[in-house]
C-alpha cells in the first residue's frame, strides 16, 4: 500500500445555514478541489482535497459547533494553534484554521 503524505486544515462549521461564517468556509473551501470524501460523522467531516494553487493534497476537517460547548471550542481552538506550531514528521502538520 502506498503511503500518501498530506498536510491538514481545520474548520468550525457554523450552526446556521444562512451564517456569515457559512460564506468564508464555502470560500475556504473553494481554494481546493475535493477529491475524496474520507468520513462524515456526527462531530463533523473530514475530505481529501488537492489545493488549487499548487497541486498539494491536504486533507480538509470540519468539526460541527452545536455539539460543543464555548469552552470545549476553546480549548479545541488551543489544540489546533499548538498543532500548527509543531512541525514533527509523525504529527500530521496543521496550516489552516477557519
């Protein structure tokens, strides 16, 4: 089996369908091709995706904010900014967050 490397992004999927935020994540999303649907459960999703601009494959999650609280969102917030910082060839490396 071939191992593929890729790379992570993040996003909050906001309750609202006619939310703001619904907008930037559809425009964060558009800077990638989705290429696969790799999961889809009740926390959120997670997709294969090629970025536009350079042809790299990352995979892109959305975690759904209904199901946690302010706080729990928070320290989720926290966690990903401390995956962004590290840089480990056995942690996936973490670039964005919307």
């Amino acid at each position: 089996m071939e191992t593929i490397g890729v790379d992570c992004g993040f996003s909050f999927i906001p309750q609202e369908k006619s939310s703001p935020k619904l907008t930037a994540l559809e425009d964060s999303l558009s800077k990638y091709e989705i290429l696969h649907i790799n999961s889809e459960g009740v926390s959120g999703f997670s997709r294969l995706v090629k970025q536009r601009t350079n042809g790299k494959l990352r995979i892109f999650k959305g975690i759904h904010k209904r199901i946690f609280s302010s706080d729990e969102r928070n320290i989720i917030k926290d966690n990903i900014e401390v995956l962004k910082r590290l840089d480990h060839p056995s942690i996936v490396k973490t670039h964005e967050f919307y």
